[in-house]
C-alpha cells in the first residue's frame, strides 16, 4: 500500500488525584517550571526547594482526538484522559549551588494517576570568564535538552492547558532523557547569545530501546523583544515499538518489541528531529505593548521499516507541526491569549502487507489535527493563576475512519512556591 496524505492546514478515582493535587497546593505549592537545566540553580551558594502544581476540570462531549492523535506513528497508547477534573501535572524539587561553579538540581513528578517520576537529576559545573559576559555550562544527569524557552516550556506548566499538538507529534510530550550537554551563554544586556550541543542515551521517544547515542545541537538569539532559538536532533532507532493493540492502556514507554511481535509493531531506522521558535515580547520593545506574540514548529522527518506479526513495510514520514499565540495583559493581574494549531503528515508505507500493517498502526485512519483555543486568566497573587479556556479540536476520529470535531472548556488553577535558604 502508498498513502502521501496531502498536508492540510483500572485507576485511582479523579477525587484522589485531586485530593493530592489539593495537598500539594497548600502544602508547598513548584517556584520555577524548570525548563533548561541552567534555569533551575539559586543565583548564590545555597538551596532552593520548589514545588508547583496545575489542577484542570475539562469537559467535552466525547474523547478529545488529541488524546490518542490517530494517524501519526506515536507509541500507540490511548493516551491521558483530561476530563473532569484531575491533577494535571505536580513537580516537588530541590536545587543545590554548591560553589560559584558547581551544582546540583533533582526535580519529581506527577501526572494524573501515573506513578510519581523522575524528571531531572543532573550536576553541572559552571565557568565564568573573567570580566567578560560569557559562560560555559556542562551538565550531566537525566535533563531536557535545550530547545529555548519556547519549545521547550510547551505543554511544561505552560499558559495553556493541553500539550501543543506539534509537540505531541514530534517527541510525544516532554524530552527527558540521560546525557551531557554543554553550553555557552553570552548576555551583554543588549544581545543574548546561546549555543548548546548533546550527546544523550536515546532510549525515549522517538528513540528505541537500543541504537546509538543521540546528537543535539541548539542555538539561540535575542536582541531587545526578539528571542530566536533552533533545534535539531539526530537518532537511530532500533525496533521502536508501537501498540496495536485496541486496548492499550496509556504508558509514558514504548511496548517492547518482543520476538512474537505481539500487539506491537516495531520501526527501525532514522529519525530527524528539527524545531524552531520566534518570540516577540512587546513589554520591552520601544512602544511598551501589552502584548508577546510568538510562533513555534516542530518536524520529525523518519525513514527506515515498520513491521509487525502480520506484515513488513518500508515506511517514510514527514510529519509537521506548530502552533501561533498571542498573549495581551488586558489590565493588572488580567490576561487573555488565543493560540491556533495544525499538525499534519505526508507518510508512505509499501511492501508485503503494507495494508494491514497501515491499519493495524493508525496510519490509514490518518486527517490533519487542529486545535483552536481562547484563553482568560486572572493572577490575584505572584504564585497562584486561575484560568479559563475555550477550544475546538479537530482530527482522526479515535476510532473509525474520517475526522472527528470536539469542542472543550477547561478551569485551570496553577499555584508555584519555593524557599531559598539565607532568604529573608
């Protein structure tokens, strides 16, 4: 079969998860959304202890196409059911500055009823040059690859509640992984410089349970209200499995490629991870706007064979992604913001059961996905933000064929806090 889609624009009750996301409100509350790994660290010698949670009450009138994004070739799961009200996301961490060059940063997680997470657990050595306006970093644990803030904060304790598509699509979420990277920084007040390359295990999506190590590279700019930033990433994959099955259960791993080839189907070849951002914040341009506009992509650019029990195919991908937003502060602790979505692919598969294999996987039920969202939201305090958002989605229906269009609403609350030792 060849299919070039032409691109067009058993678990713990939502009251407990609830009930933790109450306790984790009142009890601590995580300062900073760790992004990059360069953020998370006090300015001076000492600690820094943080928590943060985000709990979301989503109503919709069936299953959001989001939740399984049908068509794309992802892990397969059924994904994470957003409805009614549930603990979206909860991170308790700790940052240590040991010295002016070295440091320290663990940070745990939670999602809804999934067991809690390690998110980050990294040291990194830091060198400034004498009286210049640069720096080095070499960091070493278990991170997220720079990607710039943009990128990289998407989806993460972001302003809007649902993960951006293009994301979803190209690295099913956040990127964490284990690895080094070192980066270069240069902020003369007026310009900011950044450059980042890594060398990371591979063993997340879109990576595969085994394959060489993953080369990254990113670099940024800004000037004044303009930030830049670029990414790429090369990986390996070797037999990266996928479920087939219609009745798995959400993971956050790929199913093993097992030598039945039981309920997966498994790709093995290479995968081209490229992603850009441009962010305009008119606080600090000349005319002083109320305003940030910004514009993000993703593309995942794959090639290689997908096999399963019941056929092997050679198989190429194009799959695209990125997402428009714009927030304005209306008044005093008062925002509003509007962010449009698209996703889309152009795929083939060809070779002995090519067909079957295209239905097992998804990729035969494949539509663009789309996603329209308005958003109000109102911050009576520096740590706490209450929300509101209306959206529409539209994409593969999660089961059938053709297209399926979903209207939602959401109420968000978001509470950060931390404490800095020798703080006042």
């Amino acid at each position: 079969m060849n299919s070039s889609p032409t691109p067009s624009f058993p678990t713990p009750s939502r009251r407990s998860e609830a009930a933790l996301a109450v306790l984790l409100l009142c009890g601590c509350g995580l300062a900073h959304a760790h992004g990059e790994a360069d953020d998370a660290l006090p300015p001076e010698p000492g600690v820094r202890l943080s928590a943060a949670a985000a709990v979301t009450w989503l109503d919709s009138n069936k299953e959001l196409p989001s939740q399984r994004l049908r068509g794309f070739l992802l892990q397969g799961d059924s994904g994470t059911d957003r409805q009614s009200l549930a603990l979206e996301h909860a991170t308790v961490g700790a940052a240590w500055r040991i010295n002016d060059m070295l440091g320290a940063e663990l940070t745990v997680g939670k999602h809804g009823s999934d067991t809690a997470h390690v998110e980050s657990a990294w040291v990194q050595a830091r060198h400034d040059a004498d009286g210049a306006d640069h720096w080095w970093l070499l960091t070493a644990g278990r991170q997220r690859p720079a990607l710039g803030g943009t990128l990289g904060q998407g989806g993460h304790f972001d302003r809007f509640a649902l993960m951006p598509l293009a994301k979803q699509m190209a690295t099913h979420g956040d990127w964490m992984d284990d690895g080094l990277q070192l980066g270069w920084r240069q902020d003369t007040g007026q310009r900011r410089l950044s450059a980042d390359v890594g060398l990371w295990a591979g063993r997340v999506f879109p990576g595969g349970d085994s394959g060489p190590v993953v080369p990254t590279v990113h670099l940024g700019w800004g000037q004044g209200p303009w930030q830049v930033d670029g990414f790429a990433g090369w990986l390996k994959p070797e037999r990266r499995g996928s479920s087939v099955s219609s009745n798995a259960g959400h993971s956050h791993t790929a199913p093993e490629c097992n030598a039945t080839l039981k309920d997966v189907a498994c790709f093995t070849g290479r995968s081209t991870l490229a992603g850009a951002s441009v962010v305009w914040a008119g606080a600090q341009s000349p005319v002083a706007l109320p305003l940030m506009l910004s514009a993000s992509g993703w593309l995942r650019d794959e090639k290689g064979s997908l096999e399963s029990a019941n056929g092997l195919g050679q198989y190429r991908a194009q799959n695209r992604g990125l997402w428009l937003q714009a927030l304005w502060d209306v008044a005093p602790r008062w925002q509003t913001g509007v962010r449009l979505e698209r996703a889309w692919t152009t795929q083939s598969l060809s070779g002995p059961g090519a067909s079957l294999l295209a239905t097992e996987t998804g990729l035969s039920a494949y539509q663009p996905a789309s996603r329209q969202t308005v958003l109000l939201a109102w911050q009576p305090s520096e740590r706490i933000t209450l929300s509101a958002e209306l959206g529409r989605e539209r994409a593969a229906a999660a089961q059938g064929v053709g297209s399926s269009t979903v209207n939602f609403a959401a109420l968000r609350l978001v509470a950060r806090t931390d404490w800095l030792s020798g703080g006042e």
